[in-house]
C-alpha cells in the first residue's frame, strides 16, 4: 500500500474520534452516548449576538457611539433568544453553554466597556483605560462565578448584577448623551456609572431575576394595551427611556440590600438569599 493510501486511510470504527469535531456525551434513557456536531440554530442566535458586540467595538472606534450602543441592545436581544430556542427545541449543549460565555463576554464586557471608552473615558489617559479594565474584569468574573453557581442558587434573584443589565446601562449612557458637548459632569457620570457596574458585578448584592413572572397564564385585556404603551414610549426616546429603565434596575439592587439591613434585627447573620 502506498504512502497516499495509508495517510488517507479513515477510522475504522465510527466511535473513533475525528482531528477538530466537537464530541460530547449526553445522557439519554439512562445510558451515556457520545455525539458529534454541534446545533446550529442556537448556536447561530449566539454567533450574531457576538456579532453584533465585535460590530459595536468597530463603529465606536469610528465614532458612530449611536450605532455602537443599539448594537450591544441587540446583542442583549439574541442572547436572551439562544437559550430561550435551545430550550425549547431541546438543542442544550456544553459547548453552547460555552461558546455563549465567550461570546457573552465580548458583547457585554469587552464591547460596552471600549464603547465608554472611546467615547468618554479615552481623554483621562490612565484613568480612563483603568475604569474600563474594571468594568471588563467586573463582567468576567461575574460570568465565571455565574458558571459555577448554575443550580446551587435561588432563581428568583441573581447575585451581582447581571452582565447584560450593566452592558445595558453603559450602552444607554452612551445612547442618551452621545451628541452633548464634552463636559467635566459627563466624565463624571460615565467614571461612576462604568465603574460603578463593574464593581456591582461582582458584588454579593442580590437582583430581582423575574424568572418566577408566570409568562404563560391569562391576564386582563387591559395588560396587553399597557404593553403597547410601553412600547410607544420606548420609540420616543429609546435612548433614554432604555437608560433610565436600566439605571433603576441597577439602583434597586443596593436598595434593596440597605432596606434588607435596615429591617434585620440586632445580632441577626446575614439573611439566606432565598428570602
């Protein structure tokens, strides 16, 4: 047999593994079976979100911050819709679990935190590129810790905030204020609100998940209109109705905490994140 044949030759055995496929096992009725490939309909969700927060790094390099900051909306979009479609066309896997963790941390840690950065931040030198490495390192410690906190916590609250929810209220600064004037109080408010959601992240401070709202009961025709009106104020001013929607949820979270100690009785530990 010649050279050509043999370094063609193909496994023999259709168990065996293949140079760059993805395997993983999956339990089914009980027993552990290996598959190959990977799903393509959540996994091409998570591919546009990423996407959609490389797009953002690359319109806020170019100075168009408005179509850098509904960027990164979008990416919030599609990442709530990939694991919403794995679920329901039972498509879970580890590697989508993972490819959407990287493409989480660029479209809400690295993206938003570039986004402030050439906006705001890049005239502090230093300062500046130090308030957005917080950010960043905020977004991925908080989704490591996410990872390994799957099923071991109360899914009625998130601890820290939210990755999505701080890339969000970044974006809606930007959003909202990117045709002022420079300004010392602009800085200022982008050094807390950057910093500030970083450093919530990682926080033990608990959020409001809403992953106990019952989506799939009947409510009053008059909820539905209460839909519709919120939508009408969203098209007014998106960019600021997005941001003080997010700012709020970021704000509730500490608030909630001081409300929490301030009703805790004298000598109590610290109250279980379950109540």
């Amino acid at each position: 047999m010649s050279d050509a044949k043999k370094s063609a030759k193909v496994p023999e055995n259709d168990n065996d593994p293949r140079p760059g496929e993805v395997e993983e096992e999956e339990v089914v009725e009980g027993d552990r079976v290996r598959r190959r490939g990977i799903y393509l309909l959540p996994n091409l969700l998570t591919t546009a979100s990423l996407f959609s927060g490389f797009y953002a790094i690359v319109s806020a390099a170019n100075g168009m911050f408005a179509n850098a900051a509904i960027a990164i909306f979008v990416s919030m979009i599609l990442d709530g819709l990939d694991g919403r479609v794995a679920r329901m066309t039972n498509t879970q896997s580890k590697f989508g679990e993972e490819y959407d963790s990287l493409a989480d941390m660029v479209a809400f840690g690295v993206a938003p935190g570039l986004v402030a950065f050439f906006w705001s931040l890049n005239n502090l030198g230093q300062v500046g590129w130090a308030i957005t490495f917080i950010y960043v390192a905020g977004a991925a410690l908080r989704l490591a810790r996410f990872n390994t906190q799957i099923g071991s916590v109360d899914k009625k609250f998130f601890v820290g905030l939210p990755s999505p929810s701080a890339a969000a209220v970044v974006a809606g600064l930007v959003w909202c204020f990117h045709e002022y004037e420079p300004a010392s109080w602009l800085t200022a408010l982008t050094i807390v609100i950057v910093g500030g959601a970083g450093v919530l992240m990682v926080s033990n401070i608990l959020y409001n998940s809403f992953k106990d709202l019952d989506m799939r009961g009947r409510v009053p025709f008059a909820a539905i209109l209460l839909v519709v009106l919120v939508f009408v104020v969203i098209a007014l001013d998106p960019g600021t109705v997005l941001f003080t929607a997010f700012l709020i949820y970021v704000l509730s979270g500490p608030v909630r905490s001081l409300f929490r100690q301030g009703r805790r009785p004298a000598g109590e530990g610290r109250a279980a994140p379950e109540d």
